[in-house]
C-alpha cells in the first residue's frame, strides 16, 4: 500500500459510496474500486461490506482507517515542517562564538527570534582555532571567530578589529595615561587571556615580538571571570580586546588603550564553510546581521 491508497481508503469511509468517494477524490469509479481490491487482496482481509446502498466499515476496516488517518495526517505535518525548514522559520541556528563573543550578539539574537520564533538554537563558545575545525566537521554553520587565521575553506564576512585596552586594579596607586605604548608596560606582571599560542595570547605576544620588546609574563588564565578578579585585587595586569571591557564592567579596574601605533588590535569575522549550502536559518542569521552592519 502507498498513501495514495490510504487517501483513497478515507474518502471511501467516509463518504460509504464509490461513487461519492470517486467524485471527492475527482477520479473514476472503476480505478477506485479497483484499488480497493488490491487492498483488501494484500492484507487479506475484508475492509468494508455492502449494506443497501452504503459500504459499512468492517472491524478490519477500522483498524486501517486509524491508521490511515494518523499517516496522512503525520505526512501532513511533516511537509509543513520541511517547509518551514526550507524557509528558515524552523530548523536550528547552530552558532559558534569566541571566547569574548561578539558586541551585540545579545541584541541581534533577540531580533533573530522575533522574526523566527520557532527557530531553536545551539551556541557553542570556544578558542577560534576550535571554532573553526567545529565548522569544518559541520558541528556548528557559522562561528564568529578572532584573526588571524587560516581561512581558505572558509567564506568570511570581515567585522571590525577592536582595539586593546591595557587592564590595571583600580587600587593600583600608579597614574595610568590616557592612552599607554607596550613599551610602557614592560614591567607590570601580565597575566593574558586565552591559551598560549592561540587567539588573543598569540596577537599580544606576537605585537611584543614585532617591536623586539619582552613583557613580564606571569602567566595565562582563560577564565575571564577570574582573569578580571585577579586583576581587580592587583594580583596582576592584563591585555584584553575591548569587547571584554564591556562585558565585565562591574569590577574594579583601569581600562587604557593601547596605542594604535603599536597595531595591536584584534580582527573579528563571521565565517561558514566554502561550496556548503547553509541551512534556511543561518543564510536568514546572516542576512540580519549584514543588515545590522549596515552592509
């Protein structure tokens, strides 16, 4: 049996008359009844019996009837579902974000959801390196990720570069600039977000390295609540984007910029895998955003 049979077989419950069945299914009577009969053949077993002018359904007949009508009705919903997928009113947004996220991404997330809101989500939060590899194996569709990197399998959306800000304990009895050079602050134990080698502990290292300058390194923390705590007791400093100042304003410390002519900043992206259809919901994740950015 296919559904279309099964449709065939509702039609001729509930109208009781080929006739009347053939005329709502806009068929012929003849194929109709033939269809029946095949039914019945390849179950083996009476389905409706003739009664006057009417078909009564037969205990047999019943049980199909259930059935056929739960089918039809999951086919029903389950087109319905494939097509809001299709359309990016459903589905899942898979996502992935950088250790420090991304300025805004609350706000846009909330803007996503009022235009999708049967869309369900999986964020997943890693080094950029990780993110990356996480989209290779199609874990997640679309990361916001921290350059530089390797990207050639990648399709990438250029952001922004954030620039840093040098982080001190506000009991801290030094006189900050307005503005400080890496070489200022050589003699600070600094203690930097990430993992050595990867993400921002690699961009800072690397612009110490570029201008021949060797900072006192105390070592790398990449729980940020704790890293914004131990400089807040003065246990030590840091270098961190700016977007972690934003999201960390409670505690008690100096924020100053590093000087742009010490190119030290951070190039954010979004990016998804190259000659990959993205999902409904991720190609409608980047539209708004692109529309957020003005692009």
């Amino acid at each position: 049996m296919d559904m279309r049979q099964l449709r065939y077989f509702i039609a001729i419950v509930e109208e009781r008359k080929i006739s009347a069945a053939a005329e709502k299914l806009h068929i012929s009577q003849p194929p109709l009844s033939q269809h029946l009969k095949a039914m019945e053949e390849e179950l083996g077993a009476k389905l409706v019996e003739r009664s006057g002018k009417y078909f009564e359904v037969t205990e047999a007949g019943e049980a199909l009837y259930k059935y056929a009508l739960q089918m039809t009705q999951l086919l029903e919903e389950a087109k319905m579902e494939v097509k809001e997928v299709g359309n990016g009113v459903n589905g899942k947004l898979k996502i992935g974000l950088n250790t420090f996220s991304v300025a805004g991404l609350s706000h846009l997330l909330h803007q996503f959801r009022e235009l999708y809101p049967k869309v369900t989500y999986k964020i997943q939060q890693n080094e950029s390196a990780q993110l990356c590899q996480l989209v290779k194996d199609r874990a997640i569709e679309l990361a916001f990720i921290r350059l530089p990197l390797e990207l050639s399998p990648f399709s990438v959306l250029h952001l922004h570069a954030e620039p840093f800000y040098f982080l001190t304990s506000a009991r801290s009895k030094e006189q900050m600039k307005r503005e400080v050079s890496l070489a200022d602050i050589l003699h600070y134990p600094l203690m930097l977000p990430s993992t050595e080698g990867l993400g921002v502990h690699y961009l800072v290292m690397e612009a110490f390295s570029r201008l021949h300058l060797h900072p006192n390194m105390l070592g790398e923390c990449s729980d940020i609540t704790l890293l914004m705590e131990l400089v807040s007791s003065n246990f030590c400093a840091s270098i961190v984007p700016e977007t972690m100042i934003r999201q960390h304003r409670s505690y008690d410390i100096h924020a100053t910029r590093i000087s742009p002519s010490d190119e030290l900043s951070s190039p954010v992206g979004l990016i998804w895998l190259k000659n990959h259809t993205l999902s409904k919901a991720a190609q409608n994740f980047v539209a708004l955003f692109q529309r957020s950015l003005g692009v």
